[in-house]
C-alpha cells in the first residue's frame, strides 16, 4: 500500500481528518472505501449495524478478503450473532478505532449503510465533531436502476450459498428482532425452513422451490425498502449543519452491470470516471485544506 504522507494531516483548525462514505446498500460504498484506502493510505471502519456482527457473510454482504484487498477493515464481526450492540457501543468503538487508525498515521474511512449510527457518532456526542473534521461521500444512483441491481444481487447471494447459510441460523423458538437475525435475508426465509424441519418438503421439489422463490421475492422487496428508507435518511442529514455530502453517481456502472451484455472493461472505466476520481478528487482536496 503506497502512503501519500497527508492521510493524518490536520486542517488549519488543529482537526484530524476522518472521510465517511455513505449511501444505500448495493451502491459500492465498501469498494470505494477500499480504493480510497489504498489511494490515501487509509484503513476502513464499517458502520453498517448488522455487518458488525459475526456470520452471514453472504447475507449481509460483508466484504470478502479479496474485496478488502489488503486494506485494513475494523468493526465488521467481532460481535455475537445474538449480542445486542447499540448507537453507543458504535459510537465507543468507531472512535477507538478512528483513534487507533489516525495513531498510526493513516487515513480513517468510515463506510456503511446506517444512518443512525453515522449520527450518532457524530452528533451524539460533542467530542467527535471537536476533534475531526469530516468528509461526507455519498453514493447514489437513480432509484429504479439501483432497485433492479438489488434484485440481481439478491440472486447472487443464493447462488453463493445463501440458503444454506441462513439454515444454520434458523431456530424454531427465536424471534427476529436482535442481533444477526434482524438482517434481511433471515426472517424472510422462515416458513421454508419451518416447512423443512417439519418434514413437509421432503420429496415435494415443487414445494421447495415455490416457498424459496416466495421468500426470494420478499427478500428483494424487503431490500428496496430499505433503500427507500436509506435514501429517505441521508435526504434529511443533508439539510442539517455540518453534513455536507458530496454526491457521487454510480447509475451508469450499474446500468452496465444490469445489462445483458456484460461489459466488466466499461464497467471498470465508468468506475474509475464517474466514482473513484471524483470521490479522490475531493478527498486530496480534504485532505490538503
Ligand atoms: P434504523 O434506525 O431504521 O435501524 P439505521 O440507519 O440504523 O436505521 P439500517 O442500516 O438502515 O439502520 O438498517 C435497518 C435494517 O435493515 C436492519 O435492522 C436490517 O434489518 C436491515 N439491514 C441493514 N444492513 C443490512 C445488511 N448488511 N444485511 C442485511 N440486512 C441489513
């Protein structure tokens, strides 16, 4: 990882710099942290409140080894699949790892799909805002292509084994509402594996693959609403002082990414154009100011 030297600067007000990249899930928030990491010399703080907890990786779509590409990531697992973890405890350990981060001369990148954390942290508690000054990136793109890339991805996460993952979390006398189980992708699947455990898609492949394509279309249903409800949060941070986001377009990325003919070199140069070089336009811009 190459280090530019200005990652720890600090501004003219005696602050150190912390870049936050926001956006709705399925935007490429964590692979624009990473490519900004490996640009800056930075290391990445997650702030997305299921990936905090350890499990389901493909469920919650945690950046994979080869996705993190050497980069440094803090806060993603380490927490029990059943454990409580609040604002607060997200608001103690992201700074402690901003603090670590910023200790070993780097750049802090903190990037997630949940809002209410990012506000905590940073208005929760007088003390972050003293001491850093921040660089908000927003990644966006336009509704209806950003929901039909949601749709395709969830098809991929079955392809890559979300069926039998969420079955080692299945319990028939636990609830939904804490920890790990809350993620999008698990309670949608209960009624195939209530069905499953009570024998009754033994031998009836019908069955089975008209509950799993039930739960499928929920799963994806579920997911755009919480775009919705994501877009609807960084909306309203937009218009209070002090978050002042720059919006970054992936629409034509993702555009190519739903297309039929798959074009992975276009896809990368509209990656570079439109998201990377902007987004790291305005962070060297961050960070000399
Ligand atoms: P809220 O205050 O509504 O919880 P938030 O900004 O703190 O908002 P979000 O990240 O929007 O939290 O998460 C809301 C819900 O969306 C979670 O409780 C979970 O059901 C689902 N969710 C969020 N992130 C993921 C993920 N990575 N994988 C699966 N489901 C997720």
């Amino acid at each position: 990882m190459a280090g530019n030297g200005i990652s720890a600067a600090a501004s003219g007000n005696g602050k150190a710099k912390v870049v936050i990249v926001m956006g709705a899930t399925a935007t490429g928030k964590s692979k624009l942290a990473v490519a900004l990491a490996l640009r800056f010399d930075g290391e990445v703080v997650n702030s997305d409140k299921i990936q905090v907890h350890d499990g389901l990786a493909v469920v919650t779509n945690k950046a994979t080894a080869r996705e993190q590409a050497g980069v440094p990531h803090h806060l993603i697992g380490g927490v029990h699949p059943d454990a409580d973890y609040a604002a607060a405890d997200f608001r103690r350990d992201a700074t402690r790892a901003v603090e670590s981060i910023l200790s070993r001369g780097r750049l802090p990148i903190i990037a997630g799909g949940s809002n209410s954390y990012l506000e905590a942290l940073l208005d929760g508690e007088p003390g972050f805002r003293r001491r850093y000054e921040c660089c908000f990136l927003w990644v966006d793109a336009d509704t209806s292509v950003l929901e039909r890339y949601v749709g395709d991805r969830v098809d991929c996460m079955v392809e890559q084994g979300l069926v039998g993952e969420v079955r080692e979390f299945f319990r028939t006398d636990a609830g939904y509402s804490r920890g790990i189980r809350r993620a999008i992708g698990v309670p949608e699947m209960d009624t195939y594996f209530r069905m499953e455990a009570a024998g009754a898609l033994d031998g009836d492949d019908e069955l089975r693959a008209g509950l799993l394509e039930a739960a499928v279309e929920q799963i994806k249903e579920n997911t755009c609403r919480l775009v919705c409800s994501q877009l609807r949060k960084i909306h309203r941070l937009r218009c209070l002082p002090g978050w002042s986001i720059r919006r970054l377009d992936v629409t034509r990325v993702l555009s190519l990414k739903v297309g039929k003919a798959k074009d992975e070199e276009a896809e990368r140069t509209l990656w570079e154009s439109d998201v990377v070089g902007p987004a790291a336009r305005v962070v060297e811009t961050f960070l000399h100011s």
